[in-house]
C-alpha cells in the first residue's frame, strides 16, 4: 500500500490553487466533493512564489492550502517545485541555465532549464526541499513527495564537461582504459590528459541528436546524464527522508523516455510513478506495454499514475477529444496493469499560458455540467465503491519481455545497418502478438532475475553486458525457452564488437552464428518459408528490415529464406540446451508469423490466454492472497462477447453480478471480475 492513511485507490490530480482567487477554492473544495476526489499533488511549479529571494521564505500560501484540503478531506502529494528555478536564481547566478546541444546558452525560461551539475542549482533545490520536510512532516495530509517533475533534458556547459570527466575517471580508471573502451586510435582521437575530453554534442561528435563518430562516448555521456539527474533527485530523496523517513517518495517518469535509464532511476524510488498520455491513434497495446514497463521496474510492484488528462490534450499536433467512455477505460487499464492511483493533470484548467487547453476536471467553464466532469464523477464514485479490494494485487506472468535503456542508446546510434531500425517497435511487435493473444507479459531489465519466468523475449538484443550471457544460459540450461532475434549480440557494454563470430556471446546458447546481415530497403520483403509445421507454425510467412545470413551450429532450422541470393539459408533456429531451449529469429516477420510463433511457444510450456477476447477486447489480471481479479476492457465502438475459460467465473465488481461462461463487455465498456483460488 502506498501509504495506509488512504486504503483506497487514489483518485485526484494536479492542483493550482495559487493560480487562482480565493473567491474560487471554495468552488473547489465542492467540486472536489462531488467528483470523489482524494489526493491533489500541490507545490509542483511554485519554487519561486514560496521563495521569492535568495534568502527569503514564504509558505504561507502553502499552509492555507494544505489546511484546507485537509479539512475538505483531501490528502496531499505534495512537490518540492524544482522542476522550474526561480528567474531571480537564473540572474543572480547564470551557471545555473543548461548549454544546449548546439552549445547554446540558455537564458531564464520553459521548465527543466537547470543544469544538473550546477553546484547553486543543487545547493536550493536541496534546501527548499528539506524546509518543506522540516515544515510538513508532522502534517496528517501528508500522503507522499513528489520531487520535481517529468526530469528530463542533457546539458552541455562547463559544468557538465568538467563533472563528466570525474564521472570517467569513477568509471574507468585511468585515461588508458578510457581509450580502450572509445576505441580512441580510430580518427586519431587518443587522448593524453583528461580536459582533453568534451561532451559529444553538435561541436564535437554528433550531428542530428543521435547519430555520432564514437558511439562509446556518446554511449557513455548519455549514461552520464541519466545519472546526473538522478544524483540531483537523490540529494532531494535524502533530504525529505532525513525528516520524514515514513512518507514514500516518487518523481513522475515518462514511459519509453529516450534520454534516462529508469531501471537505474527506480531503484532510488520508494514508488514508480508516471505520465500517460497516448494520442487517439497510439496503439493500445503499446499504452498497455508502458503500463507493464512502469511495473517492471520494480520488480512489478504496483505503481502510480501520476498525471493522464481527462479529455484533451494540448502539446500534441491534433489534440482529440477523449470520446465518451475512453477516459473510464484508460483509467482501468492503467489499474489492470498495475496502477494504485488514477491521477489527473489538472484538476481546474489554467486561465493562461501553454496549458491552458489542456483537459481538466473543471473546465473553463466553471461548473460540474460538463460531460468531463460527469464522467470523472461516476469514476470517482465507483474507485470509492472497489475501496482496498484491488491494492497491492500484482500480475502474475510467466513470460517476460526484456527491454534496456542503455541497449537502445546503442541501437540508436549505431553507424549501420539500417536506419529504420527502432529497438522500441521491435519490442512492441513481440508484446502486440502476445497482447492479442490475451498472454499476460511482463517488462523486465537485465538486472532482473529470470528463474520465475517460463518464457524470456529478448528483441533485438545489441548490446551484451557482462555476465548477461551466463545468466541466459543458467536459465535455459534449468527448462527455460529463450528468444532473441538479428542484431543480436554483436557488442559489449561499451559498444565494442565482440570478435569471432555474431552473436558473440550469445553464440553457445543459440548455437548458430551469423556471417553477415542484409539490410532490405524500405517496400522490400524477403519470406520465412517453415520446413514443416511446428504446432501453428507453417508456410510461409513475409519478412522485412533486416535479415541474417546465419549457420547452424548445432541449431535445429525450422525456416529459411525464400528469395534472394541467400535463400535457403536458415531463418528461424531452436537449440536445446540443457534442459530448455533457445530460439533465434533471423529477420523481423510480418504480425500473422509473430502470433503463430508466440501461440506456438506459450502452448508448448502450458501458457493460457487469460480469455478467448475478440479483436480489442483487452485481458488482464492481478492477483491477491487466493483471489485473482480479472479485467476485461472493451476498446471497440461496440458491445463485444468473450468466453471465459470454464471454471473461470465468479462475481463483477461494479455490478455485483455473477459472471460466468459468455460475458458481454459494453462498447468502451469495463468488467472485473473477483475469481476464488488465484492460479499461476
């Protein structure tokens, strides 16, 4: 449980009372009433109205605030505001302002605009944040922290070049070892002296945000960022903790974000939280595949959604209205998935400025006769009627999608061989066919343990870190089936190759190797042509983007190309290994071969789909104590029938209802269904 003073699943969002006129909190606090609201996350873009001078405090505002939240029932999950820096700090101290890529200083303005390793922006922001701890520790509407918000953004001053070389120095060693690791004699970069070293940006490596010379040091400076910021939101951790060792801290994460390695951020947070915000044509799996992510981070506790709007968005090139309905069901997916909270931006719509179109509870309008308002209401009111029944209830997979922040910074800029690769859509074409399916997956890093996972997809696995390749083989070797597919094992963590043959380190496990790799044209397809049928395997299937020209080593093929100069040669490979066995899939197939194989490999260890669900009907489950809670989310325009596996029945939580046999989910319609004796 989040925190025990709301056993319940949260139910509010961003609020901006010092936007505001008092004359309109009173309107508030009745709205709040009415829509069921429970937590609103305050303070998050206040730093400079709680601390207009560099020497002066004011949290005044603030104590009304809280004060009256509290007494309208309201909990706080409150921010420490350093998202944005005060203008006075960007005057007094310009070193405080980042250097952007193209070696531009920035002056005051936007949000995220500090430099992470500016010792006057660590210095205040750590001091505002423990005068809030200071302050509000002792105060009952204190729920959790919520420290600065959606971090993100590189930095490229003086600063940042002299704290990447001592960064260098932790990692490496010596200036040698540095060499070695860049592969500096390539271009004559070896470096003697480490102020020799600078940031890779658009002066020094790179052109065009992600393609660069040296992938090790833009690798590397990438790594450095995302720890750069996470030191930044360690000193603040440290600082709240030291006052309130009991209240958990959060900051809001962004899904598949680019530019920070969250499996690192979340080991440093007492819960995940995020942001979601799909557009209208945003597959639904893929919001379903960030849900898992943000669950897997850690270890697949339940997690926040911190921030979704209830109707509109304003950042997006065509900002759609939700539709009837969509609002409730994205809600509950997010809940299905994982979430303890379902959480807004915004509570009230601001008056000005770039957020101002965005949806909000209370519209501009003022008043609770909107269609937003009413559908947020009857949320609202149903969060109340589940009250503790779906806290801490947890998913239960066993299959597991394996997904790398620092691989796909590799994959992203590696020189070659196609620049149509994206490592997340190759993930995604796994987690789409078991979606479908009705498979339930887990997202998981490389530090996570496998032995609780029947299945292991590995996509595109680039980059093999140390140790990665035994712990596969541990877990083949003990029954486990383990899939990677091209382009997979061909470097270290420093993005050198591993020499001998692809996949390097992969190769005994596989037993195949790779002599070359193909990369097709944009419209161009080769064939995956089955030897003979492989349970629903069979025929012919079509591929695209990348093909290797791979040997067996022991492999079984099951497939080969169909066409061109290397047909014939294997495509698709199984070697047992051990007690399990490991599949290699040579190209990237067409959607009809990835549902075959992955019913074929989920069948052959046992693995159900959670519900025979129709074309967008979404299943999934979580599962508490000997209770199992089975959510079925209807995405289509209608009314959709799904079968429920015999046995598989029990009572609708909204409704009251039995649930058995065929149930029919309404269009945009939502059905949970509480089952006795949870089964794995």
């Amino acid at each position: 449980m989040i925190n025990e003073k709301l056993p319940k699943i949260w139910y509010g969002g961003d609020y901006n009372p010092e936007q505001w006129e008092a004359d309109t909190w009173a309107e508030d606090d009745r709205l709040f009433k009415l829509a069921g609201i429970d937590v609103a996350t305050i303070n998050v873009f206040s730093w400079a109205l709680s601390q207009p001078s560099e020497d002066e405090y004011n949290f005044e505002w603030l104590d009304e605030t809280i004060e009256r939240l509290h007494k309208n029932g309201v909990g706080v999950c409150l921010a420490t505001s350093t998202g944005a820096h005060p203008a006075w700090m960007a005057k007094k101290y310009p070193e405080v302002t980042r250097v952007d890529y193209n070696g531009r200083k920035r002056k005051f303005g936007g949000r995220h605009n500090s430099c992470p390793n500016s010792p006057v922006f660590r210095k205040y922001s750590v001091r505002i944040a423990e005068k809030l701890a200071e302050r509000y520790k002792d105060h009952p509407a204190l729920l959790i922290w919520h420290v600065s918000n959606e971090y993100g953004g590189y930095c490229y001053c003086d600063n940042c070049a002299e704290a990447f070389r001592v960064w260098l120095q932790k990692r490496y060693g010596s200036i040698d070892a540095v060499n070695k690791a860049w592969n500096t004699r390539f271009w004559g970069h070896t470096f003697y002296d480490w102020d020799e070293i600078v940031p890779p940006n658009a002066l020094s490596e790179e052109w065009d945000g992600s393609r660069t010379n040296f992938q090790g040091i833009s690798l590397d400076y990438r790594r450095f960022q995302s720890a750069s910021l996470l030191d930044c939101y360690r000193l603040e951790y440290d600082a709240l903790k030291k006052h309130t060792p009991d209240v958990p801290v959060t900051t809001n994460l962004m899904g598949f974000y680019p530019e920070l390695d969250y499996f690192e951020w979340a080991k440093h947070m007492d819960v995940v939280s995020w942001d979601n915000y799909p557009s209208l044509d945003t597959p639904i799996s893929l919001t379903a595949m960030t849900h898992d992510l943000m669950r897997g981070l850690k270890q697949g506790q339940p997690f926040m959604l911190m921030e979704q709007t209830p109707s509109q968005q304003n950042w997006q090139a065509y900002n759609s209205l939700k539709r009837p309905g969509v609002m409730r069901l994205w809600s509950y997916q997010a809940v299905a998935r994982g979430a303890d909270t379902v959480m807004f931006f915004q509570l009230r719509r601001s008056v000005g400025a770039c957020e101002k179109y965005h949806g909000a509870v209370i519209e501009h309008v003022g008043h609770e006769h909107t269609r937003v308002f009413r559908e947020s209401a009857e949320l609202g009111r149903e969060l109340q009627q589940l009250g503790d029944r779906l806290l801490d209830s947890r998913p239960n997979a066993r299959v597991a999608l394996v997904y790398d922040w620092e691989n796909r910074w590799a994959t992203d800029l590696t020189s070659g061989p196609t620049v149509a690769l994206k490592y997340q859509d190759e993930v995604h074409k796994y987690y789409d066919a078991l979606f479908k399916l009705g498979i339930q997956a887990d997202m998981i890093g490389v530090e996570t343990d496998l032995s609780g996972y029947d299945i292991v997809i590995a996509p595109v696995l680039y980059m093999v870190k140390t140790g990665y390749a035994q712990k596969v083989e541990k877990f083949v070797e003990a029954g486990g089936t383990f899939v990677t597919t091209f382009f997979s094992g061909i470097v270290n963590e420093n993005d050198l190759v591993t020499l001998g043959g692809y996949p390097g380190e992969l190769r005994k496990v596989l037993g195949i190797w790779a002599e070359e790799i193909d990369a097709l044209f944009p419209g161009v397809t080769n064939q995956v042509v089955m030897s003979g049928e492989r349970g629903s395997l069979s025929g012919t299937y079509e591929c695209g983007l990348l093909c290797d020209l791979i040997h067996s080593e022991g492999a079984e093929v099951l497939a080969t190309y169909g066409s061109d100069f290397y047909k014939g040669m294997p495509a698709l490979t199984v070697n047992k290994f051990g007690q399990g066995e490991a599949w290699y899939v040579a190209t990237s197939p067409d959607k009809r071969f990835m549902e075959h194989f992955l019913k074929n490999l989920c069948e052959s260890k046992g693995i159900k789909p959670l519900a025979n669900v129709p074309a967008g009907v979404e299943a999934a489950e979580r599962i508490k104590g000997d209770k199992s809670f089975l959510f079925l989310l209807n995405h289509n325009a209608e009314g959709a029938a799904v079968e429920l596996a015999e046995g598989a029945g029990g009572v609708e939580l909204l409704s009251g209802e039995a649930a058995s046999g065929s149930v029919t989910v309404p269009a945009r319609g939502v059905l949970i269904i509480e089952r006795e004796g949870a089964v794995r």
